[in-house]
C-alpha cells in the first residue's frame, strides 16, 4: 500500500472524504479512528490557503504524543511539512 496507492486512490476516486477515510483507516497500521477525517481536511485547507504553522485542534481528550491537542496543520498534512 503507502504513498503510491494513496496517490492511485486519489486518482480514481473524486470525492476526497471518501479518500481521507480509505487511507486513515486502511492504509495504516493500527488504523487511525474515522472523526480524524475531519482533522486531515481543516490541515490540508489550512495548508492550502497558505497558513501552515495554524493550529488544529484534535478531539475532546485527544493529544498529539508531541504537540497536545492543539497540532500545526504541517505536522498533520506531511506533505506540506518542512523537509
């Protein structure tokens, strides 16, 4: 699986949400839960409209192992993170 079928699924599949969930939930190991879908969309807008260091809060009891509940959408769309 990884990146190259994240990349297929995105080609094939027009409706974003739908590849958001597929990768979140089955191109990773353990799978992450479904309501980070809503997470993975407010990083990628957030990093599309050009404000990468905003921070996006996670859900009630959630943290990041690193930045708490509240993560820099880069860290959360690693495509846009500074390499």
């Amino acid at each position: 699986m990884g990146r190259q079928a994240l990349r297929d699924m995105i080609e094939q599949l027009p409706d974003r949400r739908a590849v958001l969930h597929w990768h979140l939930t089955a191109n990773h190991y353990p799978p992450y839960p479904v309501w980070m879908v809503d997470v993975a969309e407010a990083a990628i807008d957030t990093c599309k409209e050009g404000d990468s260091s905003k921070r996006i809060t996670l859900s009630d009891g959630v943290v990041h192992n690193v930045h708490g509940a509240e993560v820099l959408a880069w860290v959360l769309r690693a495509d846009d993170a500074p390499r």
